[in-house]
C-alpha cells in the first residue's frame, strides 16, 4: 500500500492578509488605548470588534458605556502590537460613519497597570 502524504490544511479565504501586521516582540511593554466615541446604532460594538478582527487580534480590555442617550462611549485597550498594527487599527476605526470620533494614546504597560499584587 502507498503511503500518502497529508493534503495541505485548507486555504481560509475569509481571513485578511496580516502579513504586515505581526505581533512585535519588543512592543510587550507598550499600550495602545482607543477612545472612540459613536452613535448609539445597535451594531456599533460590532463593527468597532470587526476593526479588531482585521486585524487579527483581540483588545486586553474594552469599556463601552452608553452615556445621555445619544453617544456610546467605548475604550479599548491594546497590547503586544506593532505601531504599524496600531495605526491601522486606529485608520480603520476613522472609516467606520458610525464613529464620531476615534483617538489613540500610547502609554508603558508598567505606568498604566494600577494593579497591584500581594
């Protein structure tokens, strides 16, 4: 009996080119924090998460509050990404019409953590 060689795993189509967007090895002790403000449309949480997906990766903390009525107000922060990676994030975010206002801050992963351990 012929030995068969393995069929190659399965192209995804869905996914996104990400070859430019690596996680940095060096970038481990960098936050990058979104603010973004938005309409309050029912999908809004979904397409600031579909920025994310592009990206392929995923926030270490999100914040969304509703606040009076008319402005969602959503927070999320991002770790062991390039600046490259942030930009991106961040000029896709700009695209979304629901968005009224996006910005992005970066800080040391030492200086914004306030958790203490003991």
């Amino acid at each position: 009996m012929r030995a068969r060689n393995p069929a190659p795993p399965p192209t995804d189509v869905y996914a996104v080119d990400t070859s430019n967007l690596q996680v940095a090895e060096e970038s481990e002790a960098i936050i990058y924090s979104y603010s973004i403000s938005a309409d309050p449309d029912p999908d809004v949480l979904l397409r600031i998460a579909a920025v994310f997906l592009l990206a392929n990766v995923s926030p270490r903390r999100v914040s969304f509050e509703r606040r009076q009525g008319d402005r969602i107000i959503a927070i999320a922060e991002m770790g062991e990404i390039t600046a490259a990676t942030a930009d991106f994030i961040r000029r896709k975010l700009e695209q979304l019409t629901c968005l009224a206002s996006v910005s992005m801050e970066k800080h040391l992963a030492a200086s914004h953590d306030n958790v203490s351990l003991s």
